[in-house]
C-alpha cells in the first residue's frame, strides 16, 4: 500500500481556489450578521470569540443557569459540548454555536485550502498515514481531506471545490453500500429493513420516509440525511441526548424520533431487547 498511498500524495487532488474565495466574502458577512443579532440578543457587545467574555455574558448577566463546575482558572465552560447541552435554554447559544461553527469553517477549509495548493502542481498534497490511527484506519493530514464538512449547507458548499484536474480525468466516490445496516437487517431478521434491501431501495430514503411518514419519492436530502444518522446512531447504540446534538434538535424530538423508528423497525427493537437480556443471563 506504501506504493499506491505515495502515488496518491503524489499526485494530489485539484482545488478551486478561485471558488473558496469567493465564498470566504460569503461566510464573512454572514458571520457579521450572527455577530450582530448576537449582540442585539445579548444587548451588549463583546468577544465572541473570548470564552471568558462569552462565560461571563451568557452565565453573569443573561444569569442562563450554568450547572456544573467551573474550569481550573474558575472561568464558566463555554466548549461546544458545554454550549449544545444549554442550547434549549436561550436561543442566544445556538447563535453562539453557528457563529462557531461558520468561523471554524472559514479559517479551517475556505481559507486555509487555497493557501496550501502547490505552486508547481497547481493541486494540493495531503499526507496519508497507515500507522497511525488507533484503530487501524487510513488517515489523512496536511490537510485533512477525510473531514471536509457535509452536514451542513454552508459545509457542503466547501465540497464543491474539489474538481479533477481537467476534462479528462473525473471523480469517482466509493464506498461500501451500507455493510453495517446489512448486517443487522440479516442479524435482526427485521422484515422492513429486509424488504428494502431485497427490493433494491436506499435504506437511508426508506427509513426517512418510514420515519417522517412521507412517500419513499418525497424524501428530501435533509431527511435522508437525518435518517442515515438515526440508522447508524441506534445500531451503535446512540440515545435521544446523543442524537439530538448530532442532527441538531431538541432531546424530546429525538427521543421521538427514536420511537418511530423502533415503530418501523420493530424487529430490531426485539433483537436489541433479547441481546440485553441474554447477556443479563449469561452475567448471572
């Protein structure tokens, strides 16, 4: 594999960069605007980007019920875990948190990416390490090419960058077709989810429109995709708390789409259950 990886940082993958900065002007101003409905929100101004000036605006004068210790510099928590637990607490937080999210992006990929293009190559070269993640996955840095953004649409716009080198070559995605889904469906011996992969059907679209009770050919792309989370989040175990930050709701809409999910895939739900109890018996 050292061959083939070595071939790949060689050959680089094309960037438009012309692109990323246009839409480095794009995430400035929306940034600017959730700067200013922050501060119309909060009444005051200040730092968003300083932990202490945020702590202490949201917990001293918002007076938002904090909970919980403070950190060893006796400052208020303000990390993202900190924040999306008290997100349903004041809508001033989930502002706080997209503000976050936008300036991550645009310093992290939109105008981090341009930057590193090869001036030769006129593509960039990431590095792809064999040995060096824990769990034995291949990974990738400087820059990290295996965690460009998806989840959201401004995220998503950061994708459209990528572009082959000219007209004779393309991109090509590969992957496998849901082997953990499969596997459970064939475990569990769940009718629905066996039904749908017998027929041929998305699995993600089916349980989306299973979920959301709409047609399998209404489902559109934000379901799906809220839909992939909840297959995979709930087969690993995941819970209401667990899944509402991810998606990005409230706990209670999570735990009830959890429950209509189990609703649909009722035969998991019993494998899930008699997992449980056979190792209680075994344990005991």
């Amino acid at each position: 594999m050292v061959y083939v990886l070595a071939d790949m940082e060689y050959q680089g993958i094309n960037i438009n960069a012309d692109f990323l900065n246009e839409y480095s002007k794009v995430l400035t101003q929306q940034i600017l605007s959730l700067q200013d409905k922050i501060y119309q929100i909060a009444g005051n101004s200040f730092n968003i980007d300083s932990p202490k000036q945020v702590g202490e605006i949201l917990f001293d004068t918002m007076k938002i019920p904090y909970g919980g210790a403070k950190t060893k510099t006796g400052q208020y928590s303000t990390s993202e875990d900190k924040l999306a637990e008290l997100a349903e607490e004041h809508p001033i937080i989930g502002e706080i948190l997209n503000y976050r999210g936008l300036m991550k992006l645009k310093s992290t990929y939109v105008d981090a990416l341009p930057k590193m293009i090869n001036t030769k190559t006129g593509r960039v070269h990431s590095s792809f390490n064999q040995a060096l993640v824990a769990t034995g996955r291949l990974s990738s840095n400087n820059p990290n090419l295996q965690n460009i953004p998806i989840k959201t649409e401004e995220g998503r716009q950061v994708r459209k960058a990528f572009v082959p080198r000219d007209a004779h070559h393309l991109l090509m995605a590969a992957d496998y077709s849901q082997i953990e889904l499969r596997l459970v469906a064939e475990i569990s011996q769940d009718e629905a989810m066996l039904e749908a992969f017998q027929s041929g059907q998305d699995i993600h679209r089916a349980t989306a429109a299973k979920v959301y009770e709409v047609p399998y050919e209404a489902v559109n792309a934000d379901q799906r995709r809220a839909a992939k989370t909840i297959n995979f989040a709930i087969i690993y175990g995941a819970g209401a708390h667990n899944i509402g930050k991810q998606l990005g709701i409230k706990r209670t809409e999570a735990a009830q789409l959890i429950d209509q999910y189990f609703r649909q895939y009722h035969g998991l739900r019993k494998y899930m259950d008699d997992s449980v109890e056979l190792a209680k018996n075994k344990a005991t």
